[in-house]
C-alpha cells in the first residue's frame, strides 16, 4: 500500500520531481498542491507537505524533518508597487526576489503564509493562520500577523537535552540563548 501511494504521489507531481533542484528521502506532498519554479528548490529528508499547497520559489531551501499542515503558501517573489506612471497590472511581470529558508525539524500549522527573505529557524513551531515576513528565532514558538515569536520551545535545561540528543544542530546553546533574549523570550 505504502508503495502504490508513493508511486501515485509521483505520478501526481510528476513535473515537480523531474524538476526539482535537489530532493532528499521521504517526502510526502499531499493532493492539490502547486509549485511554481520548482528548479529553485532544494528539500532536505523527511518532509511532509499536507493538501492544497502553493510553493512559489526563487532560491527556496526546505530542510529536514519538516511537518506543514494544509493550505501552505510559500512566495519568493513580491510585485513592485512604487513605479510611476504605471498601473499595477502593467508591472505584474516585474517581481522583485527573494528567498526562503527553513531549517531543520520545523513546524507550519494550517493556513501558513511564508512571504520573500524569512528565514525559519531550526526546531520553530509556526501557529496556524500566521504570516512569516522576517526570520524567526530558533526552538521557538511564532505565530501571528505578522508571526513574532511568543515564547521559547524548551526550558535551557530541556534545550541542552534536546540538542545533545539530536546531535545534528547547526546551533550552540549559547546561540539560541542569545537569540531568545534578543526577541525578548
């Protein structure tokens, strides 16, 4: 069973897979999703993407053990909006770029908008229904319009724990301790 859904998958995202830039192990996207330049996307292992998605990229980098709930909106470009003379539907062609990263063992709630330039931490948990317009701090908890984080995923002595256990974190402890108090968690 296991194998036939994987192979219906790719049968559904077949321009995706052939295009895609880089792609790691395990990933599961699920129905009525798009993907709009998907040369420009790099996805780590074991990411998990749920129904109606939209992944707009200009250098998107999607790391490993990713969970995003439906309704994703991922947009690397925006529209410029300060030509004169111009009406906005004459300059729709012309988009400013961005990029998008998200790091390590991240969670995207339902209804998530990730706009040009964020960047996702290692370990955040993104609430349902936030805008992500800036980068977020890592092992922590964001959420809102636009998202900010709220508060810290583990205490210090559960953060140590953690990322001695995982072993694979691009961060020092005293990194994120930092980072947490320069947003006030």
């Amino acid at each position: 069973m296991k194998i036939a859904r994987e192979l219906i998958q790719r049968i559904y995202y077949y321009k995706f897979y052939f295009k895609v830039a880089k792609i790691g192990k395990n990933i599961k996207l699920s129905s009525g999703g798009r993907f709009v330049h998907p040369e420009e996307i790099t996805l780590g292992n074991n990411v998990f993407v749920s129904n109606n998605f939209h992944i707009s990229a200009n250098n998107l980098k999607i790391g490993n053990n990713i969970m995003a709930g439906p309704n994703l909106v991922i947009e690397c470009t925006n529209h410029k909006s300060n030509v004169v003379g111009q009406s906005m539907f004459e300059v729709s062609y012309d988009k400013i770029c961005g990029s998008v990263s998200i790091e390590d063992d991240v969670w995207l709630g339902a209804n998530v908008t990730i706009l040009p330039n964020a960047v996702i931490s290692e370990g955040t948990v993104v609430g349902a229904g936030s805008v992500v317009t800036k980068p977020l701090p890592p092992y922590s908890i964001c959420l809102g319009i636009p998202c900010r984080p709220v508060k810290r995923r583990f205490s210090e002595t559960e953060l140590k724990k953690h990322l001695e256990s995982v072993k694979t974190s691009k961060y020092q402890i005293e990194e994120i301790l930092h980072q947490w108090k320069l947003f006030n968690l």
